[in-house]
C-alpha cells in the first residue's frame, strides 16, 4: 500500500462531492413526488418541497379504493412474478444446450440468436402474429412474447461455461444425464447470474406498459398498474371533477400517489434480490 499523495486526496475528494451531487440530482425528483403525494393541498404553496406540506393520506385513500388501481395491481403483480419465472426456466435450458459443443448445429444457432438482437421484424409483423396466435386481448400477451431474452441467454451461457469442467465430469460419472446434470448441478451454481436476470426482467415486467396499449386496449380487465398510470398522467381523469376530490386532494396529487405506489414494489425489489447476487459460486456443486 503506498502513501497517498496530495493529488489523490484532491482526486477521490472530486469523486466524493461529484457522486453527492449525482445522488441528489438523482433522488430529489422521487422525494419531490413523495413529498407532494402526502401534503395536505390546503398548505401548497408551490416551489421547492423537500418535506410533505401538512400531512394527508387522501391520495392514497382515493387511489386504492378505485378498482381499476386494484385490478392494475394484481395484473402487474401477476405478469412480474409469471414472467421472470417463465423466462428463466426457457432461457436458461437454451443457454445450456448453446454451451454444448457435442449438439448438432451449435454454432448457427449462436449466431442465429444474436442476430436477432441486432434485427427483428417491427411492430406490425409482431402485431399480426399475436392475432393470428390469438394472444391479443389476453394476459398471455404479456408472457409468451417475452418467454425467451437472447440478451439474457447469453448472460447464462457465459456463466455456464466459466465454470470448472470437472463438476459435468463428477456428475457424468455418477450417471447423470443431461437433464439431471443441469437442474441438479448447473442450475443451482447459476444462482448468482439467475438473481440478476430474474431482477432484469421483473422490472422490465413491471414497467411495460407499451404493450397494453397496443394488445390490451380495448379490455379494461387487463390494464396494467404502469397502464393506468399513463393514462392518468397524459389524461384528464373524471375525478377531477369530483366534490370529493376537490375537498382533499389535487389531480396532481392523485398522479404522485399513483406514481409512488407503481415505484415502491420495484423499489424494495432489488435489496431482496441483491443478497443473492453475492451467493457462494459452488452452492449446489458436488461434492467429493
């Protein structure tokens, strides 16, 4: 370890204010809309606000007791939990049978599958599928399309090939076969790169809201969280007019509400999962 010198303290000093900087730029906005989602309307004054003006559950109050929010998050919830779930167990056996060098065909399909990262068919090829597999105007719509991620696949390739070669070997002895090696030997290792993809795709999940726009439209029953949060946000809604609304709270208020409670289940997402990311690499291996 050397002796710091007077331009490293000027150096990792830059660092620190810069990232302090970094940070509240960055976190300032969600506190803003905290803050204003829990103010009493009475007590705005407009400007800057760091902490809730009064304090009112109004919002919140009037927000989940509109069904459609309800609805919005049990689909949301259903499509984040369905889909990672979904995607792992189809990702994740494709990028072991990529890391076969013995499987016929394995170098087109490698190429075969990037490829498609860098092309794919556009929107309305995508769309005239859908109708044509009858996934349009169902839940499904949100699962099957986005049952395989090439992006991800390679991630678990890589990993799966990063690891010692004499784990297959033990397994091969011990008369494993190919589906066994991988759900009882691969699979558990992997947990570490599978924590990551599985935080990847569940906020990816919970934050899509494109595809109900263009899918989901038209049925109401299948409105995402992220959905009803776009329209509330680029629409006047009907409570704007409301006596209720009025007396309590904004339409501004409203949308902060709504906008904290689609932010919070991600929010407290990432420190659950973040645990296993850092797991021991060889939990599950086999041992002599």
């Amino acid at each position: 370890m050397r002796n710091r010198t007077f331009g490293d303290v000027i150096f990792e000093s830059f660092n620190y204010v810069f990232m302090i900087i970094i940070g509240i730029v960055t976190f300032f906005p969600f506190l803003y809309i905290v803050s204003y989602s829990l103010s009493d309307p009475n007590k705005l004054t407009g400007g800057l606000l760091l902490f809730p003006a009064g304090f009112s559950l109004d919002a919140y109050k009037i927000a989940f007791s509109d069904p459609a929010i309800l609805k919005g998050i049990g689909i949301s919830f259903l499509r984040t939990t369905i889909g990672p779930a979904v995607m792992v167990f189809f990702t994740s056996m494709a990028a072991y049978c990529l890391t076969r060098e013995e499987f016929m065909g394995v170098k087109f399909f490698r190429k075969f599958f990037v490829f498609t990262m860098y092309f794919s068919s556009g929107l309305i090829p995508l769309y005239i599928l859908a109708v044509n597999l009858k996934l349009s105007g169902t839940f499904w719509i949100y699962i099957i399309p986005l049952s395989v991620s090439v992006f991800n696949m390679v991630l678990i390739k890589t990993f799966i090939e990063s690891l010692p070669k004499s784990l297959e070997e033990a397994a091969r002895v011990d008369g494993a076969n190919d589906f066994v090696l991988f759900w009882r030997v691969i699979f558990p290792i992997c947990s570490p790169v599978i924590a990551a993809v599985v935080l990847f795709t569940a906020v990816m999940q919970w934050n899509m809201f494109i595809d109900t726009e263009i899918y989901n439209a038209m049925n109401p029953e299948l409105f995402t969280l992220q959905y009803i949060l776009y329209q509330t946000l680029s629409t006047t809604t009907n409570m704007e007019n409301s006596k209720e609304l009025i007396n309590h709270i904004t339409p501004q208020g409203l949308k902060m509400a709504i906008t904290v409670i689609t932010v919070l289940p991600i929010l407290f997402l990432y420190p659950f999962l973040q645990r296993y990311l850092a797991k021991g690499l060889m939990v599950g291996s086999i041992k002599g």
